[in-house]
C-alpha cells in the first residue's frame, strides 16, 4: 500500500504548524504520571512540524522526531532544536529496539 504524502510543499507545512491546535502536552503529562519515570530515549513517529516532539521532549532524556514529509521536517528543523529524520513507519531509518517508547498519533 502506498502512503500518500499531503505535506509536499513548504506553504502547506508552514500552514500546519500555525493552525494546528496545540494540545499535546495534555497526554504526555497523563503518560509521565503513569511510567513514573523519563524515557531514556522516545522515537516520535509521524512528527509533523514537532509539536508532539517538543512535549515528548520534556519527559525523555533523548527524543527524535520521524516524518516522511520532507516539507514538514523543513519547518520542525527551522523551529526547533531537536533531532529530526525522513521516513515512514512502514520502513524507518532505525531500529524499534532503539527506542524504549515510540509515539504516533494521527499518521
């Protein structure tokens, strides 16, 4: 099955990161009161322009953000500091033993 990317171009991942609602916090404060303890190190799957990064960022020690739109890494890496990658959860750039928590939501 192929994924079809709808953030190819600049102007729509610049236009996604200035609407989109930023909530995501909200389930990563729910998650750190339930492990009780930072992730050593949190793939974010599908990251987007990084506001899942950024939160996820605040209760892990190390955190990586994965995206197979170019666009959309162009904007997190712009405004972010954390570390970002191209690719898809169907063939990632790593492996998933790598990670001690891997994140996707609305991918």
């Amino acid at each position: 099955m192929e994924v079809k990317n709808l953030f190819t171009e600049q102007s729509e991942a610049h236009r996604y990161h200035q609407f989109r609602p930023v909530y995501h916090h909200l389930p990563f404060e729910q998650l750190k009161a339930f492990a009780q303890r930072p992730f050593d190190f949190a793939l974010d799957m599908a990251c987007g322009t990084w506001h899942s990064t950024q939160a996820l960022a605040r209760l892990s020690t190390k955190v990586i953000g994965c995206d197979i739109s170019t666009a959309m890494l162009g904007v997190a890496r712009q405004t972010s500091l954390l570390e970002y990658k191209e690719g898809s959860a169907e063939a990632m750039p790593f492996s998933p033993e790598t990670f001690d928590y891997i994140h996707m939501s609305m991918a």
